[in-house]
C-alpha cells in the first residue's frame, strides 16, 4: 500500500484528523446530491521520488456513513510535461491514477463514511512541481 509522508494511517491513529479535516464548499453538510460529495483540497508541493506527498484527508459527510463507495471522479492541474505519479486512496486501499482528470470504480464496495486523499511523488529525481486545483467527486450507494 502507498504511504504517505503524514500517512492516513498516522494521521488516524494519531487523532490528528479533527483540525486538519476539509470541508466541502458547501456549507449545508457536503452533500452535492442524494449519494453524492464533492470537495477541494489546497494545492500541494511534490519534491521528492522516494516519498509521498498528499492531501489532507478529505473528509465525507455524515450521510455516506454505512454506505459503499461506487465511483470517483477526480480532477488536478500539474505543470505541462510534470512527471508525477498519482494515487487515490482510502484507508483500506490504493488505485493509481491514469492522468490530470479521470473516474474510477477502483474503489467501489469500500467504506464511504472513510476518508480519501491524493497522493503524489516524482517519477524521478529533478525539480519540485505545484500540483493545483486538486478535486474530488464521489459517488456512494
């Protein structure tokens, strides 16, 4: 499984998790429909090929507890022509991501009460690059 510099894992069973959480945008409980969510999360610095560097954990609303994942989308911007490795993750499990902007079932059947996060690393050694507008949507039954 993919670790984190700040793992999920660490993060959880440290309690760190209640003044790091992410909101959505909307203000009246983070649902954007009935099985649905949606939050952004702050632009990252990934410096480094050996280690992880990822979101916050991005929390779900109340309603999704005792749910199950069914899809996520997920959206980033990168500098053109950065080699960066991507990664969504929940605590149970990894997927690796296919580019800048996708959907995935990777993660269908897991927890969707749990939190999620987008890692990143280089492929390589070279120059730090900004990753931005960071987003998730994720659908839950």
């Amino acid at each position: 499984m993919l670790r984190c510099g700040h793992g999920l894992a660490a993060l959880l069973a440290g309690g760190l998790l209640a003044g790091g959480v992410l909101a959505s945008d909307d203000p009246a409980g983070a649902a954007a429909a009935p099985g649905s969510w949606q939050v952004r999360a702050p632009a990252l610095q990934v410096a480094r090929s050996d280690r992880s560097t990822c979101s916050q954990p991005l929390i779900p609303p109340a309603l999704a507890r005792g749910r199950q994942l069914a899809s996520l989308g997920w959206q980033f911007s990168s500098p053109p022509g950065a080699a960066l490795r991507a990664w969504l993750c929940h605590p149970q499990h990894c997927t690796a991501l296919s580019g800048n902007r996708g959907r995935t079932r990777a993660l269908a059947g897991l927890d969707a009460g749990q939190p999620l996060q987008l890692c990143f690393r280089l492929t390589a050694a070279g120059p730090a690059q900004r990753v931005a507008d960071l987003q998730l949507l994720v659908d839950y039954r």
